[in-house]
C-alpha cells in the first residue's frame, strides 16, 4: 500500500504539472479541468503522506487506547452492526501492515498503532475539505464539495475499522493480564 500511494501521488503530481504546462501554452479548456482534477488528486495524496508523516512524531505516550477520545462510545456498536463491519473490515487495507501484526508487536503495542491509524484518518479527514476553498480560484464548487466528501469519507471508513477493532485488542490485553 504504501508503494503504491508514493507512485500514484508521483504520478498526480507530474500530470498536474503536465496538464498546467499544455493549458499553460494552449489555453485548452480541456487542459484546464485534466489540471485542476489532477491538482485536487496531488493535494488529496500529498495531504495524507503528510498528514501520516507528522503524526508518527506523536508520542506512544500521548496515544492511550483508554484515553476518553480513543475510547468507544454507546452508539457505536448500532453503528457497525447497521454498517455490518464485521464482513468487511479485513479487506481494508492498511499502509503500515506490519504494525497491526501480532508476530512483530504485542498487543498494547498494536492499540496503540491504531490509535495512531484513527487520529491520522481523523486528521485527514478535517483536511478533505480543505479543495472547497479552491473553488474560490478555479470555480466550480460542486465538484470540490463532491470529491471533498468522498475523500472525507473513504478516510472514515479506516477510523471505523480501528475504532470496531480497538476495544477487542484492549479485551484480548485485559484477558492476557487476568490469567497471569
């Protein structure tokens, strides 16, 4: 996963730069909108290898799985039933595979990984929106607001997965800790 985020967000950032170039020398309308597409997909890549970058600067410490925010709350478990989670959370991919692996880390290791994963996807999440105010430059707010919601929400379906996920680890922690 993580390849293949570096090459596609290589590959959105030079057709940005291609396509600005062809409208910059044809005045193409065309051109013009393969840009600004390409522009919104190098910002929406860019902001995730960023936004995962800095957050890897956060200490374990400040990451408690039983922090009130990391925490789950009543109505979630409505929610996953309703979304059925369950059948679908195991072909959501992950960018750091190995940090969700119970061969490699312990448990509170791992909990602590997906807080990690669930505030990043939070972060990102805030920064989806960010594209509408390129509307202001280059017009068209309906396309902005569509791609910004779509890209918000492929990001909250990761803040599911590690929010269903997170209380059965803390449980399998508490399990291994009753038993010694």
């Amino acid at each position: 996963m993580r390849k293949l985020m570096h090459i596609l967000t290589v590959a959105f950032v030079l057709l940005t730069v291609v396509f600005y170039a062809v409208y910059f020398f044809t005045e193409s309308v065309a051109a013009y909108s393969v840009f600004v597409t390409f522009l919104t997909f190098s910002y929406h890549f860019l902001m995730r290898l960023t936004v995962g970058f800095f957050t890897g600067f956060i200490p374990d410490k400040l990451l408690n799985p039983e922090n009130k925010w990391f925490s789950p709350k009543k109505s979630e478990k409505k929610i996953y039933k309703i979304l059925k989670v369950k059948k679908w959370k195991g072909s959501v991919p992950a960018y750091y595979h190995d940090a969700f692996n119970v061969e490699k880390h312990s448990l509170k290791e791992i909990s602590v990984s997906m807080c990690v994963a669930e505030l990043t996807h939070e972060i990102i999440v805030v920064f989806s929106f960010v594209p509408i105010l390129f509307s202001l430059k280059f017009g068209e707010p309906a396309v902005f607001i569509i791609t910004s919601f779509v890209a918000a929400g492929v990001d909250m379906i990761f803040v599911v997965v590690q929010r269903y996920n997170r209380p059965r680890i803390l449980r399998l922690i508490e399990l291994k800790r009753n038993k010694i």
